[in-house]
C-alpha cells in the first residue's frame, strides 16, 4: 500500500515517505494502545498522528488526496481517532463512567456544529459565487457583500476536522488525573471555538441574503466592456492542468498589450486566472458555455486561439469575427500541424517551416490560410555574442515532456536525461548546467518522474560540493540574493493583485492595496528580479521549474542549449547559439535531420551521446562553430525576416479590416436571437428565416422552445 502511495502521489522527499509511515503508523498504534490501555502509547501516536497530518496537508497535498480516494480521507482519520479515544475511555471506567459520557455527548457536539458551520460557510460560498472573474475590469457597481473574516472563513473544511482537538486533550488530560471537570473544559473550549466562529460569519451571512441577479452581473459586464471596445479577443481553454498549461496563454500576454488595437482576454476555466501572468489588459473569465453567449463583443473581428481546445467551439459559433489559430509554440512536432486547425479562418506560423508543415496534410489546409508572422515573444532574446573569459560555460538541458501517446522517443528525459547531465557534470572543464524540464513534465510516466528527480538530486549534489569549495562567501552572497529576490517578488505580487477587481475571494488586506494605484512598472521588477537572481549564481546549477527566471532570460544565460524536438529549438535559433537536439531513436542523423528541418542546424546527440564533448566544444566558440551558416539560413526559414512585432500587428489590422468589411458594426446594432440551428449565424428579431428541422434535431426542440 505505501508502496503504492509513493508511486501514485509522486512523492518529491524521502523524508516525506517516513511522514507517511509515521502517519499511518500512528493510527495503527493508537488502535493497538487503545485496546490494550496503554494510555502514554496511545497519547504518542495520537500526537504523532496530528503533527504528520498537518505537515503532509503543507508539503504532500497530492499525496493527501490519493490518501482520500483510498478512502482514508481526513474525515474517516478524525473518526478513527475519536473512536480511539472513546475506546480507551471505557476500557478505563466503563460504560457507565462520567468520563465517557462527557467526551460522547463532546463528539456529538462537534459533529453538530461541524455540520451548522458548514451550511453557513457553504451558503456564503454560493451567494458570493459570481458567474464571472475578472482583472482589469470595474466590477464594484454589483455591490458584493464584504467578504466574510478570512479566519472564520479560509480553509474552513479542513480547520472544522479539527475542532474536537479541545475534547481529546480534555478526555486525556481528565482520564490521567481522574477529574471529569478536564473534560468538560474541552468540550467548552471545542463548542465555543466554533460559536465565536459562526458569530463571526453571521454579519456576512445577513448581507449575502441580498445578492446582484445573474442578469444584473452580465449587464455590469457588459457596460464596463463596452466602455473598453475591444477589437481583438485572446480566447484560451486548456486540456490539460490548468498550472501546467497557462505558459500557452502567459507566452501571449506581452505580444498582445503592444498590439496596436484592443485586446481582451477571454478564460474558461478559474484556476487559469490562479496562474495567468500579470497584463494590463482586461480579462475575463467564464467558466460556463451559457454564460459565455451573454458576452457582448459588439466591435471584435478577429479572435485568437492559442490552443486546440474542445471548448474552442463556443466561441468559434460566432460568425462575424474572424478566427485565428496562433499557438503555442513552432515546432516539428505534430501537434503543430494539426488537422484540427482547419476549423480555424487562417493559421498564423513564425515562418516558411510552418507553412510546409501544413500543405503536407495533403490540401486539408489551403495555402491561402496560412499566414507568416514570425514570433513577436522572440524579441527578448539576445543574439549571440562572444562570452567574456572569466565566465563558465553554460549548458541549457530543456527536455520535452512524455507526450500523450506512448512514444518511447518522444523525450530524452527518460533514456538519456540522466547519462547527459552526468557527462556534462564530469567535463574536464566545469560547465554550469540550467536544467529547464517542460511543465507538464511526469503528467503521464512515473520514469519521466524519477529520472526528472534524479537529475535534481545529481545537480543539488554538484551545488553542494562547489559551493564547499566556495567557502562562505557564496552562501552570504546567496542569502543577500534570496533576501532580495524575496523584496522583489512581495513587490511584483502587490502590482499583480492591483489588477484583480471583482474576483470572488479576495480578502480585506488585498482590497486596502487595489485602493492604492501601483508606482512601478512590471518590466522594471522583471529585470530587476533577473539580474539579481543571475549574478550571484554563476556558477551555481539552477532547476528552473516555475515563471522566473523566465525561458527567455534561461537563452540569454546559455551558450549551449540540449532538447529534443520542440518549440523550444525553434525558439532558441533566434539566438544563433550552438544547440544539440536529442534522437533517443538512434535514426540515422541524416534521415532525423529531413524528418525534423529544425534540427538541420543542430549536433544530433545520440543514444551513447558520443557527440556530447563536440557540443560543448561548440559553445566555447562563441557561435563560430562550423554550423554557424546553417543556423543563420534556418533562424530565417524557421521565423521569417523582418521585426515579428510589426508583421504580427499588420496581420491583425489586416484580418479586422476584412472582418469590419464582411459585418459593418452598425449591422448589429439592434438586439439579436441566438439560434442553435444557424449554426453560428445572428438572427434580428424582425428577421424572419426558415429553419429546416432534421429528424434527429426534433427530439431537442423542447430544450429551446
């Protein structure tokens, strides 16, 4: 059972595994004390019990809902325990003792007012809940009630299981001495907890009976963006963990607030907005397709798709825009030219590569769909330059994720990921590594899992033996760093909460900042954050897992990047530095380099990686190398000539002015009636159409009639 546990909840500590046999343990043990009397074995594994719990909830939550879909949730662990402890009770007084009766009718107490405090907070909860998140957007004309005191409120499931912690320290406490007023004291303390408790939340409950109507929030909605017009709509829903996937959208944000028209970003799914990054751009997100046709976008004409998405046909239903596929990312991947994409109007690609990807679909795409623009992100990369002596070497390992299907080759990480970074750990000369995993990295094999774990543990070892030879300086020169990085971060996270107005959950200390309009600009905190977090680790090894050190800063620290076939590659030729592409396959080079044109500029490194010492000897060259030319000829052919920027916003004001031209705005004017069988037309009241039912759609006309 543990075992599987480990496997399952992906546990990242092997302390973290000795907290869950002393978890379960020290229910075993409570059980077994309990039934034998022995009161200070039994008082042990019950603190045992509490302490690893509460330290699992913090570092292994993961783990904790494996735990509950074993059915050996928090609920049934709290019940083991007051079982425990009545057990122990009576085989002390008997059924009849005084002692026994308290700490039962204490349990029944809790119980009861776990189950009021619930109701109140759940009927919060739902009052509050708008159908609507936004950033950047004025909701406070809806007059939402205060948000109820975070102590009484957040977290509440989990602080409820809790609360007979005062009967089980009475019972105790009252069993040791024999003085049943101990118990009673206990359960005073558990009941009044969760009286003040609800008293605390009453004066929210009271101001939650009077909520704005779910058509008075969309008409707030509305008139706020219409004030706005937007021109230009970023619509994004993910297939996979909303954490794992918000880099498709965050890669997106910067492009789009230097965009010439006006942009809007529409989300379906809340826990997106959790991990957007920050913009100025107002946002918007609706999590149900309902509420998404009650959107009003009068003035949009063309619509932005970074991902292939199921819940892409909600908006795609809207006929007088036009709708754009733009990505993720420009790799030899198939997800880069997918069929799925001709549902789109046109396919924007960086450059020449992309649009060969597409027309050997066989015709499924038309030539006159795809549209160069190149990648406008690209602009934060530095070329490259010659690295000054003094600095080490920096090799950047960027492996793809296992995919979705069960291609062993799909990654290095798992057949070659480990032997690389060993290799490059045992150069006669010492590089320093930047390992920068993809996000959804382990979603699917438990081997990308270990052997993403076990280079970790192999560069935190390195880490550790240099900065030894170091001495004390680097660790003082680190903790001045992290003090900093700390400031910085307090102060990047007080100008991104500015930006979120009239998002359900926001506490009290969150709303006295959005009252105060932020001074710094996020660029400059950006910067900041690079330099500070980059200086003092030069030769440090760094595992980059999260949104900083952004990718981008991760190219211009390298002089040597190692991946496999991703948008990564396409990405880092803009630098014109030396880069390896892995072919775990052992195809034949030459056959690997036709197969995959963006590694026709790159060392192919093998299953053995014979070629590793050659790639390294490249990045010495300062990008001299004898593939220089090539990369050169391919950064073109992968993302076009000319400034991204410029080519992306022509063809944004392009696609609008044919959109402006095929549905005039004044056409739209009067109010119109959404039908589910125009498919995707807009039909005016007076306008009178004739709708040919087939025999399968009869059976739904009563859903909409």
């Amino acid at each position: 059972m543990i075992a599987a546990l480990i496997r399952h909840a992906e546990i990242s500590k092997d302390r973290n595994v000795l907290v869950l046999i002393l978890l379960l343990g020290s229910y075993l043990g409570m059980l077994i004390a309990a039934v034998l009397g022995v009161f200070w074995v039994f008082t042990a594994a019950l603190v045992v019990s509490y302490f690893s719990d509460i330290y699992l909830h913090k570092c292994e939550p993961d783990l904790i809902k494996f735990l509950g879909k074993l059915k050996w949730g928090l609920s049934i662990r709290v019940l083991v325990r007051e079982l425990a402890v009545l057990v122990v009770l009576r085989g002390v007084t008997g059924a009849g003792g005084e002692d026994f009766a308290v700490v039962f009718l204490g349990f029944v107490a809790v119980h009861a007012l776990r189950l009021v405090y619930t109701f109140l907070c759940m009927f919060i909860k739902r009052r509050r809940a708008l159908p609507v998140r936004v950033r950047n957007l004025d909701l406070s004309k809806l007059n939402m009630p205060e948000p109820p005191p975070e102590r009484a409120f957040k977290g509440y499931e989990r602080k409820l299981l809790y609360l007979d912690t005062g009967v089980i320290i009475g019972a105790l406490v009252a069993e040791h001495t024999q003085i049943v007023g101990f118990g009673v004291l206990g359960v005073a303390a558990s009941v009044t907890v969760a009286v003040v408790g609800m008293l605390m939340l009453l004066p929210t409950v009271s101001a939650c009976r009077k909520v704005p109507s779910h058509e008075r929030t969309f008409k707030i909605l509305n008139d706020q963006v219409a004030k706005y017009r937007p021109e230009v709509v970023l619509y994004f829903s993910y297939a996979a963990g909303a954490r794992d996937s918000a880099y498709q959208v965050n890669m997106w944000l910067d492009t789009l607030a230097r965009l010439g028209r006006r942009p809007i970003i529409v989300l379906r799914e809340v826990t997106t907005l959790r991990f957007l990054a920050y913009t100025p751009l107002p946002v918007v997100c609706i999590p149900k397709a309902d509420d998404l046709s009650l959107l009003e976008l009068p003035e949009a004409r063309v619509i932005l798709y970074p991902a292939n998405a199921g819940k892409n046909v909600h908006m795609l239903r809207i006929a007088e825009a036009k709708h754009v596929f733009i990505g993720h990312g420009d790799s030899d991947k198939l997800a880069s030219s997918n069929r799925v994409s001709k549902v789109y109007d046109e396919i924007w690609t960086a450059g020449e590569a992309g649009d060969d990807r597409y027309q050997r679909l066989r015709g499924t795409i038309p030539s006159a769909a795809l549209v160069r623009v190149g990648r406008p992100q690209l602009h934060a990369v530095e070329t490259v330059g010659r690295r000054p002596r003094e600095r080490m070497t920096t090799v950047m390992y960027a492996p793809t994720w296992e995919g979705w299907t069960a291609d062993p080759y799909h990654t290095s990480l798992v057949l070659m990921g480990q032997k690389i970074i060993r290799m490059l750990l045992n150069q006669a000369d010492p590089v320093r590594v930047i390992y920068k995993p993809h996000p959804l990295t382990g979603k699917r094999s438990a081997e990308a899992t270990h052997a993403h774990r076990k280079i970790i543990a192999m560069l935190e070892a390195d880490n550790a033996r240099r900065d030894k030879l170091a001495g004390v300086n680097t660790a003082k020169s680190l903790a001045r760093s992290d003090k900093k990085l700390s400031e910085l971060e307090g102060r990047m996270g007080k100008l991104k909460s500015w930006t979120v107005v009239g998002v359900y959950g926001i506490w009290y200390k969150d709303r006295a900042a959005l009252a105060r309009p932020p001074k710094e600009s996020w660029n400059a905190l950006q910067d900041e954050w690079h330099e500070s977090f980059w200086e003092p680790r030069g030769e440090r090894h760094q595992v980059v897992t999260g949104q900083l050190p952004s990718l981008y800063s991760c190219y211009n620290e390298s002089d040597l990047m190692i991946s496999d076939i991703s948008s990564v590659v396409s990405d880092f030729v803009q630098s014109e530095k030396p880069y390896a592409v892995c072919n775990p396959s052992d195809m034949d080079p030459e056959l690997f380099k036709q197969l995959n044109p963006a590694a026709s500029a790159a060392y192919i490194l093998g299953p053995a990686c014979d070629e590793l010492p050659q790639c390294v000897a490249a990045a010495d060259t300062g990008g001299e190398d004898r593939l220089a030319e090539h990369r050169s000829i391919l950064k073109r052919y992968l993302l076009g000539d000319g400034d991204s920027m410029v080519r992306f916003n022509d063809a944004v004001n392009a696609l609008f002015a044919q959109g402006i031209a095929e549905f005039p705005p004044g056409d739209f004017a009067e109010p119109i009636l959404a039908n589910p069988f125009t498919r995707g037309r807009t039909v005016r009241h007076d306008e009178t159409m004739p709708i040919r039912i087939l025999p399968e759609q009869r059976n739904s006309m009563q859903h909409y009639f």
